[in-house]
C-alpha cells in the first residue's frame, strides 16, 4: 500500500512542469518541518499559554457556585475602576 502511494507521488511529480517542481519541494520540506517541531515539542498545552491562571489559584473559593463568581468578577471590576481612576 505505502510502495503504492509512493508511486502515485512520483508519478505526479514526473508529470509536473520544471516551473512547478521548486513550489512542491517547498511544500513538502515545510510538511518535515511542520511534523518535526511537533514532534520536538515538549511543552504541554498549559505550558504554552503561559501557566495555571494566577487569579484562578489565589484560593477564591468554589469558582463554580455562582455567587461566588458573581463577587470575584465584582472586586476585580472594582480593583480595575480604582486602578484607572485614582492613579
């Protein structure tokens, strides 16, 4: 089966124009590179984006009862108003 794709693909190439050959082997080469830095990557997700949310971790309480909520997102639209006001 892969012998077979890898014949297909020749054979594709064969029939290409020389214009047409450099724009494939571009393709193609930015196709390893693309898979290999996937594969050397070895920061998870959260990783990347920087860490664990800061004021998800400052001990708020249960973020899933909505009162509490509620009152985290008021004192940090009242820390921000303060900030910007009295600066």
């Amino acid at each position: 089966m892969q012998s077979t794709n890898l014949q297909q693909i020749l054979q594709a190439i064969d029939s290409l124009d020389d214009r047409q050959i450099p724009v494939v082997l571009e393709f193609i080469l930015s196709l390893k590179s693309d898979i290999d830095h996937h594969l050397n990557s070895s920061q998870t997700v959260l990783e990347k984006m920087g860490g664990y949310p800061e004021f998800l971790l400052d001990g708020y309480g249960d973020l899933s009862d909505r009162d509490v909520r509620k009152q985290k997102i008021a004192d940090i639209i009242r820390s921000r108003h303060q900030a910007r006001n009295y600066e």
